[in-house]
C-alpha cells in the first residue's frame, strides 16, 4: 500500500483546468501519486472529483495544465510551443496502461463472466485466447468469483458484478488503477466485499487513484487523502492530518456531514 521506499512518481498532475460552458470544474488543480500509492479523493458532489480521475485517462479534454503518467504526457503531444490533441488510437493505446471501475458496472450483458473479462486482451492486447481464459479464471478466484465464470451479468448481484468489473479491468496489466465512487451504486451489505477486493489490491503495491464516499477505506488504505470543494484542493495529506485533524472548515463540515 505504501510507496515510502520509492521517490518514482507515477502520476503527476499538473495545474489542470477543465470547464463545462461556464462552469468551471476544475481550476487549477496539481498533484501526484507515486508508485505503490492509494490516493483517496473525497468531497461532495459535483466537486469535480470524478471530472478530475476522467482527466487521468483522457476521458476529457483539458482546458490548461497537464497530466503524465509514468513520465508520458497523456492525451496531448507538443507542437510548435503548445500541445496538440492525439489521435484517437494514440489515446486508446495510452489507456491500456490504465484501468478503470465505474460506478455502475459497465458490463456486456451479452457476454459471460469470463468473455467480459478475456475480450479486451484478446481483441485489444492479442493475447492468446487460452492464455487469456487462463488469467481471467486466476482473476475471478482472485476476487472471490471462481464460480461465476459462465454467469451472465444479470445473474449476479451489483457487487459480484463490480467485483467482476475489477477483474476485467486488471485482466489489461494496468499499471494505474483508477475507481469512480465503486461502491455507490451497491445496496450497503455489497460494499464490503468489493472494498475488501480494494484492499487486497492495495496490499500488492497497486497505484489507485479512488473517489469514494467511504471514510474508512480512506483512512485504513490511503496513503493520501484529498479534500476537494468547488473545483479546487482544499485539503490534502496523510489520512490520519485530513480526516482526524482537518485544518479547513469545508472538510470540517463535510466529513461532520458523512460521519
């Protein structure tokens, strides 16, 4: 869970800016991750957390600033003193290297477990197929779903089913793991298996940057913790400074608010 025996830095955002119209989103927003680290992004709605992790991956465009991961500028390359957008397969192929968990599950219904779970190394990394059925099942025991290889989706419950996305996701060798308020769209007695599916994780030196609402995950698994109000970085350091200790009154109030 920890990075302390490494400097390497393996997200480094930059003084990003991103509007939607007139709304501004994010303003000016910088931080980095280094290897092996869990960041913890918290705030209330529309704070621009979830903006600020689709940023990551290029999701969305940036109006300023920028963001690299693992030393590559994502999205954008330089030309003529200024950045210009990369083609779209250029981005797909930066992307590989990142996984992502949504908070609705995002599965194929059409397709099993296993078929979810093998298509992108196939038909994205060309991974043998066997090869491929081979990880997915390590996956699936992995996440406590060893069983549920030939399930469809809609046999499973929301938390199979986000555990099944977890499972996919990895299935790529992402470098960086990124989950948009996982547990959130599961009824209460599904969260712990899929954040102890987080912790796990955590525990193999796995980047991950996560938006949640789960104050105890924040402060068990993170190495950081994020406060983030108004399209801005409130508050930011260590678990135990943030969230025992809160130096600004907006996380004051907010964490009285979901404690």
């Amino acid at each position: 869970m920890s990075a302390e025996n490494t400097n390497d830095v393996l997200v480094d955002v930059r003084g990003i800016r991103k509007a939607f119209g007139s709304l501004r989103v994010l303003d000016d927003i910088t931080l980095s991750v280094r290897r092996g680290e869990v960041l913890c992004l918290l705030g209330p709605s529309g704070s621009g957390k979830s903006t600020l992790l689709r940023c990551v991956n290029h999701l969305e465009r940036l109006d300023g600033g920028s963001i690299y991961v693992d030393g590559e500028l994502m999205g954008y390359r330089p030309h003529r003193g200024s950045l210009r957008e990369m083609k779209a397969a250029e981005i797909a192929k930066q992307r590989r290297h990142i996984g992502m968990v949504f908070q609705r599950f995002n599965l194929f219904p059409h397709l099993s477990v296993l078929e979810n779970i093998t298509e992108a190394p196939i038909g994205v990394r060309r991974t043998p197929r066997q090869e491929a059925r081979v990880t997915a099942l390590e996956l699936l025991d992995r996440v406590g779903l060893a069983d549920k290889a030939s399930s469809y989706p809609a046999q499973l419950s929301g938390g199979q089913q986000q555990r099944v996305a977890i499972a996919r996701a990895l299935a790529m060798s992402p470098k960086l793991m990124l989950f948009d308020e996982p547990t959130s769209a599961l009824d209460p007695e599904l969260v712990g298996d899929v954040l102890g599916v987080m912790r796990d994780l955590a525990r193999t030196g796995m980047t991950m940057i996560v938006v949640t609402h789960e104050i105890g995950f924040a402060r068990e698994v993170g190495d950081q913790v994020v406060f983030m109000d108004g399209g801005v970085v409130v508050e930011s350091g260590a678990p135990r400074d943030v969230l025992e200790n809160p130096r600004n009154q907006r996380t004051r109030a907010f964490l009285h608010s979901v404690l």
